[in-house]
C-alpha cells in the first residue's frame, strides 16, 4: 500500500504522500512562523473555550495549557526545529504539541486553519499598529526638537522645486509632522478594525458543536471599551476579508511616502547647491573612488524603500481582486509583504528619528538663499491690492517688474523709482519695505501661516501631544 503522511491534518482523503517539491513550493512555515507567539495565544483561548463549554476537562486544559506555555518559550530559540512537512506554523506548533500531550488531538475542534490564521493576523495587526506607532512618535519628537531649534530660521519655500515664498525651517518641518500625525490616527484606524474576533467562523460556515464565540473573543481581548466582546458577523467574509491587509499596507505605505518626501528634502538640501543642512556622519556614507564625498545614503535608502513598501501594497491587491469566496490557497501570499512593509517601515522610522536627532542647519545659508527679493513678489502684489489695484492687474505689473529687473540684471530692490512708477503709479513711497522678511513674517499670522505665533502655537500643540 503506498505511503501516506500520517501526519498531514488532510491525509485521510489520499493514498500518498505530498512530492517533495510540492512541499518546497507550498510551504509557509518559512514566513508565518513569526505568528507563533499569536497562534500560541489563540490555541490557549480556543483551549479554555472548549473546556468552557465541556469539550475539554479540567485536567486536560491545565496539560494543554502548560505544553502552550512551555512552547512559547521554546518557540523564541533559534534551534526550535520548524519542518517544511507541517507546511505551516499551525500544524509545526500542533505537532510539537502532540509530542507534550495526546489532548493536542482535540484542540483543532471546531477551528479550521482559516479562521486560526484570521485570528492570528488579528492579533498581529493590534501589536504591529501599537509598534509603529510608537516609532511614529519617535520620529515626530526628533523633527519636533528641529522646528523649536530652528522654528523662526526663514528658508525659501518651493513649488516646482523653484523658488516660492519665504518660510522658516519650522514651518517646513511641521508640515511632516503633521502628516505623520495623520498616519498615526490611520494605525489607530486599522487597530480598531483588527479588533473583531473571527473564531467560530471555522473554515465557511462555523460548526454544529456548541462554541461559545463570545468566551473565547473577550479572552484574546477582542472587546470594545466596555469589555464586550467583538465578533465577525459572517463566516464567509471572517475568513476571505483581507480588507485589513490591504488598510495595514496602505498606512504603511502612506507613511514611507511621507519619509519619502522628508528625504527628497534633505537630500536636496545636503547637496552643495543647497548648503542647508549638514547631515550626521553616523548616517551618511562614503565613496570607493573620491575621498571628498558624503553621501546622504540613509535618505536615499528610505526613498528607495519606499518603493518596496508601495510595492507590497501593490502586491497584495493584484493577489486579492480575482479571488471568488471564500479562502484560496493564493492567500497564502499574504503575509510576506505585510511583514516586509512592517519591518522595512519600522527601520526607516528608526533611521529618520536617529538621523534628525544629529541634523544640523547652516543658518547663514538658510538666510542667505530666504533673502532673495523675487520670494516676496506676491508680497507685492497684495501690496498694490492694498492700494485698491485689482489683484490681476497687480499681479501683471510685479511680472513686469520682475522683467525690468531680470533685463537690466538687478535685483528688484535696486529699482529705480522713475522706473518702477513707470509701471504703476502706486510703485512709490515706500514699495520696498514688502521685501522685509520679518514684515513677512509678521503679517502671516492667521492659522496654517508661517508668523511666528502660529509656529510657535502648533509646535507648543505638538509637545502637548507627544510629551512622555
């Protein structure tokens, strides 16, 4: 008679044993081992829940549940021995399991490998979203410290990477922060979608046994804030939804593009053209030929990474679209990209804290580049609007303005009168005092402005937030 796995939880339906290069290919024990602290927790609550319900005694619980505990120790070593013929972290930890105590044979009552890996997912999700956010406000506390030190240092701002207006180094800091701030409320989003408990759901269609899905849902702490538990409503959703793979890849990805774009900044502003800012050496890198280079690579690496995170967003969706209800193997491919994007993301967050925390900026530079005239044109403008000039006509003579400057190879402020009431009779006086920065400054001060009570305002708002 041909060999059968007796130890495959589907072998009873077939006559042989799985190729070995099936075993290769559908492995996921390689990745989803990193469950195992998660699955540990959902065996011991799924464990007390048949006990509850009189399908385990009590002294079959207390063996289930002191082989759980010692497994989660050994779990953590480095030698545990997971095997490739288990397939998965469920049958390897069930397996180990068996070798503690026969009563690991009841244990798969009533639960399917659809709904454990949901639970186990879930209960990821709670801590991955409870991490990141931590490092999120590590992040936000060193980019913090750099708009207080530098909350008033004018730099221009840009739009199609030419000069704009002027802003200050804590204006531009702030406005990262303040995404990040968002990108934190997002992981509180998709930890309050984790919280729903999908055991019971089985593989579609739960079971006939009697499982009380509320007892084991508020003992994996699925409950909301007056401890009553969270439960999926519907089987066949409970364990087909990737709904929070793709809202966890999605803020993930959301974040990195914000880094992203915090590194295309400094990178820019590290560069000789720029001078802005003077990275920390304990974060920039050399070169193998030129001896002169220093080279801002902990910001290009977040840049680069976040394409890899974008990508795993990207990835989870194409695998997702053409699925028909319920579980299919391809969701298998789940989870290496959401690890990834957490452990790519966690690193980066850590990166740009360490990095920021060493930043300096060259306050010369910064004033030198703020102080060009053409940034405070619109300036201008609103002061002729202020003369009664309808702000199109305005706008039109500071263009023309700026012309005569550029054709005679001056800068604005060196005008000379005749020639700027040539242009508008409002042009007199005293024009040129729009091309004071702290004038600037001083009349942004409605909310969302660079004036320096509105940045002092929202950096005193952040330390209130962030404080330890």
């Amino acid at each position: 008679m041909p060999e059968v796995d007796r130890h495959a939880t589907w072998g009873g339906r077939f006559s042989s044993k799985p190729d070995s290069l099936m075993q290769v290919f559908g492995e996921s024990v390689s990745f989803d081992k990193r469950l195992a602290p998660y699955d540990l927790k959902g065996s011991l609550g799924h464990a007390s829940m048949l006990a509850h319900i009189g399908l385990l005694t009590a002294e079959e619980l207390n063996e289930l549940s002191n082989g759980i505990k010692e497994l989660e120790i050994e779990v953590l070593k480095e030698d545990f021995p997971w095997k490739l013929e288990f397939e998965d972290v469920h049958m390897n930890l069930e397996q180990a399991l068996m070798e503690k105590t026969p009563v690991a044979e009841k244990l798969h009552t009533g639960r399917s490998r659809n709904d454990q890996v949901a639970t186990d997912m879930r209960l990821f999700f709670k801590d991955a979203c409870s991490s990141l956010q931590i490092s999120l406000e590590g992040a936000m506390k060193a980019l913090l410290k750099v708009a207080e030190k530098y909350a008033t240092l004018p730099i221009p701002g840009y739009t199609h990477l030419q000069r704009a207006q002027p802003v200050t180094v804590g204006h531009h800091v702030l406005a990262y922060i303040e995404a990040l701030g968002r990108d934190y409320e997002r992981f509180s989003v998709v930890a309050k979608h984790s919280n729903v408990c999908p055991l019971g759901s089985g593989a579609i269609a739960g079971s006939t046994l009697p499982l009380d899905r509320e007892f084991v849902a508020v003992a994996l702490g699925f409950v909301d804030e007056e401890g009553n538990p969270c439960l999926t409503p519907n089987g066949m959703d409970a364990v087909a939804d990737r709904d929070l793979f793709v809202e966890f890849a999605f803020a993930c990805s959301t974040v990195a593009l914000h880094l992203s774009r915090l590194a295309e900044d400094l990178i820019l502003w590290n560069s000789s053209e720029f001078g802005f800012v003077v990275l920390p050496d304990a974060f920039t890198t050399g070169s193998s030929l030129m001896p002169q280079k220093k080279n801002p690579d902990s910001y290009e690496l977040v840049r680069g990474k976040t394409g890899r995170i974008v990508g795993n967003l990207t990835n989870l969706l194409i695998t997702i679209k053409g699925l028909p209800l319920t579980y299919n193997r391809d969701l298998q491919e789940d989870k290496p990209p959401i690890f990834d994007s957490f452990d790519q993301l966690s690193i980066c967050l850590a990166v740009v804290k360490n990095c920021m925390e060493a930043t300096e900026f060259s306050e010369e530079k910064c004033r030198t580049a703020a102080s060009d005239p053409l940034l405070l044109a619109t300036d201008l403008a609103d002061y002729l609007v202020s003369k009664g000039v309808p702000f199109r006509q305005a706008h039109h003579i500071v263009g023309e303005l700026v012309g005569l400057a550029e054709s005679k190879g001056i800068l604005l402020t060196d005008i000379n009168e005749n020639d700027a009431t040539s242009l508008s009779e409002h042009l007199n006086g005293d024009w040129k005092e729009v091309f004071n920065l702290d004038r600037a400054f001083l009349l942004r001060e409605k909310p969302g402005m660079p004036g320096p009570k509105q940045i002092s305002s929202r950096i005193a708002h952040w330390q209130s937030i962030l404080a330890d």
